[in-house]
C-alpha cells in the first residue's frame, strides 16, 4: 500500500520532498473542520474576507525568495521566471477580491409597490480543489481566492509533482491568521480524492489535468450530485494573416508555444500561416526558436529546462517522429542543443512544417515544445482547421485588421480567442473551454457565479 507521495526532480531525478499520505482520520478531521469553520465564516461580511484574503497574497509574496529556487526543483521551469509565476499569482488573486463586491451583490429586481424581489449568491459550501504541475501557484489560487471571498471552506490536493506548493498555501494562510480548517492541504493518492468525490463529501470540485483524469472525477461526481468545474487542456491554434506584423507576431508565438517547455494548458500547439507570408513567417520564427538556451534551469542564462519527465519528453519525440515519417520537415537541428538527449527529460524546442491533420502532433495535445505550421490560402480555410479539434480552450488571430480578427474570432470554437496575443489569462475575463477542453469557468464574474448558489427572494407587504 502506498504510504508517501514523493516528488522527483527533473532536473537530475533527486528527491525534492517525500511526504505521508493523509489517513482517513485525518481526512475525516478536515472535512468536519471545515465544515465548522466555514458555517461561521460565510456570515463574516465580505470586507473582513477581503482583507483577510489580502493578507494571504502577502504572505505568499513574502516567501517569494525559498519559493523560486523550491519550484524550479520541483518543476523544471528556469529560475529567471519563477516571480513571474507569483506576479501571475498577485494580479489574478488581487483582481478577484477587488471585485467581489460587484460579482457578489444582490440583484435587485423591478417590483409593484408592496413587492420585493431580488437575487443573492450564496456559497456553495465546501470546494475541493484539485491542481496541476505545469502552472502550480496560478491554476489553484484562480479558485483557492475567489472560494474564500464568496464564503466557502477549501480543500487543496496539489499535484504530487507540487507538492510543496499545496504546503505554501498552507503556511500562507496560516500566516494570516486564516480560521481554522476553512484552508486545509491535503496530501492524497488519486484514488482518495476520486472517494472524497463519489462519497459527497465536498459540495464542488474545481480540477485541471489530463481529459482522461477528467473523465474520472466527473464520473465520481456525478453519483454523488457534486458540482465540476473541469479544465483539461488544448491544442491551441493561432491563424497568422496575410496583413499581420509579422515580426511581433513571430516573436510572440514563439513564446506562446515554447514557454514553460510547452507544458502549459494553453500553449500554442499548431500555426495556421496565409500562404503569401509562410515563407517569411517560418523563417523568423525559426531563427527565434534557435535563440532558446536548453539547460540547467537553476543558472540564470537558461531559458528553456527539462519537461516534466523523460516519459513526457519521449512522448513529445514519437509524435515528432511519427510525423517526420509521414512527411513532415523538423527545422531544428538539435546537434546545437547539447542537453537534448534521447533518454532525459531535456527536450530541445522543434518547428515541424510539411504538416497535416492526419498526424498526431497537429491533433493531440503535446505539451511539450513542439509546434506545427501549415500554410492556408483563406481565412475560411484557416477556420475550418482551428476548429478540426477536439480541443477548445484558447486559440489567436494576428492580422492588423482588428475588425476581421473579430468577426474570424466569432467562428473559432474556443473559450478564449485572441487578435495579437496569446498564452495570457486576464482575470477580469472568464477561463473556460469548449469541447474537451473542459466544463465551468473560473476568474471573473462568471467565475463567482460556479463558487456560489443562487437564492431568490420574494417579500410581500401584507
């Protein structure tokens, strides 16, 4: 029986961090604390949450120095972007309690005289939140913030990968004086937190990872009644117009798919490219992708690390094998990568054209660095592939012509479409997929509303 999670570097494969697993007394405490506690907190008004959510953020900045070097050991991403993860962390937890007031207020409706009618969220109750790897402090604190200012408990179960992350929550919460039980990290296998789902003992799960994974907790939940919110990755298109500002556009993409070694949710995975600017196209965004420096993610010269795991990166391999086999030309020649080795988990960025819909690579999620370029002759054309996907999370659209950007972005079947960005999450704007991609948003005012239940009233004069 399995007794501790155990977090392997990818770095060189040493043991960050080895913790027990929760026993079942132990689960059983936290969710009768957390109960309590959050009977007595969703009566505290919203402005001593607020500032009780604030001195949380605080805390966590605070440790923003043990933080970068720890999650570098832990994930692989370079330490020159570890304060970007917490700036990421900052904006979005800041954005969602400055605006809970306006998410949460009544809505009052028109009513005859002697009438009174209205709309009032109420929390839900107790959230579990399951979180991934890749981007470890943003993906939880979208729903840890926003759960706590509308009134509810939480529950964390950070990836095994992370687990150190689930404990820095923990501690920041603590640090600010947080009641009691109302945060509570819990380390638990898979098959823990699937028990804690189908027996009913939380009251929503919000969980982000693989669709397979998702797959599991909604079929866990569904016999017991309890919400999802479901993230579950993408493969991301961007459409590149003929009118585009090709250099800005290229040095954008190349960050939107190789940061963080591809292994972000949103990373852009395949490029549409009107065929008069292909050629000009590739070229620019192939000179940037040899720019990378693949490496030791602890010096700060380095710019791209190790995938997760050498079982991801050798994934990442066959599809660009598979594809090479098929017909496909790799750009990228990896002798001047000297850490890509075909046994590691040091994957060096690749640019694949010559490519179709037939292979792997333009249709499953890689996660890894990794892009595809195909050249269209319309936007029309440009359109129907973006959309050949069973993915639908984010996908962009670079053209001058903001107005065209609108209306090719109104046919693009994915949660978020950008004209002149990508890979960006703005928290004032609801997170949701399409398709397989997920159920539920977070962030924003939509975001409130999946974190609360609505009760209606109707006050009649006598």
């Amino acid at each position: 029986m399995q007794e501790t999670i155990v977090c392997h570097s990818p770095i060189d494969g040493h043991v960050v961090a080895e913790r027990p697993i929760a026993s079942e007394a132990a689960i059983e405490l936290a969710l009768q604390n957390a109960r309590s506690a959050q009977e007595i907190w969703k009566s505290v008004s919203l402005a001593e949450r607020a500032t009780m959510c604030s001195a949380i953020v605080d805390a966590m900045l605070a440790m923003r120095d043990d933080i970068v070097p720890e999650l570098t050991q832990q994930m692989g991403r370079p330490v020159r972007y570890g304060l970007g993860e917490l700036r990421g962390f900052e904006e979005r937890a800041r954005h969602m309690i400055e605006s809970a007031d306006v998410s949460l207020a009544p809505r009052v409706i028109e009513s005859p005289d002697g009438l009174q009618r209205s709309i009032e969220r109420t929390p839900i109750g107790l959230l579990f939140v399951i979180a991934p790897w890749n981007y470890p402090y943003l993906t939880a604190v979208n729903s840890v913030i926003p759960a706590l200012m509308a009134g509810n408990a939480v529950i964390l179960k950070h990836a095994p990968q992370t687990i150190l992350v689930g404990e820095r929550f923990q501690k920041a919460c603590d640090d600010a004086g947080l009641p009691q039980g109302l945060f509570t990290n819990l380390v638990l296998t898979h098959e823990q937190a699937d028990q804690l789902i189908s027996d009913g003992a939380v009251d929503r799960v919000h969980f982000t990872g693989s669709v397979a994974s998702g797959r599991v907790v909604e079929e866990a939940a569904g016999g017991a009644l309890v919400g999802v919110g479901l993230e579950l990755g993408g493969k991301d298109p961007a459409y590149v117009r003929a009118d585009a500002d090709l250099p800005f556009t290229a040095e954008q993409l190349v960050d939107g798919a190789y940061f963080n070694s591809g292994q972000s949710c949103c990373a852009v995975e395949r490029i549409y490219v009107d065929e008069s600017v292909f050629h000009e196209f590739v070229e620019r965004f192939t000179a940037l992708t040899n720019q990378y420096v693949l490496g030791d993610p602890m010096h700060p010269d380095t710019t791209l690390g190790p995938m997760i795991s050498a079982t991801a990166a050798h994934y990442v391999r066959r599809q660009i094998a598979d594809a090479v086999a098929s017909g496909a030309e790799a750009l990228i020649d990896l002798s001047a990568f000297s850490a890509d080795t075909l046994d590691s988990s040091f994957m060096a960025p690749q640019v694949l054209i010559s490519v179709n819909h037939s292979m792997s690579v333009m249709r499953d999620e890689s996660f890894g660095p990794v892009v595809g370029i195909m050249s269209v002759k319309s936007d029309q054309e440009a359109i129907e592939l973006m959309n050949d996907s069973d993915f639908g999370l984010t996908a962009s659209i670079w053209t001058k012509d903001t107005t065209t950007g609108k209306h090719i972005a109104n046919q693009v079947q994915a949660g978020t479409v950008f004209v002149n960005r990508c890979d960006y999450l703005d928290p004032a704007l609801a997170w949701a997929g399409v398709k397989n991609s997920g159920r539920g948003a977070t962030l924003s005012e939509i975001g409130y509303q999946h974190l609360t239940q609505p009760k209606s009233f109707y006050l009649r004069s006598t």
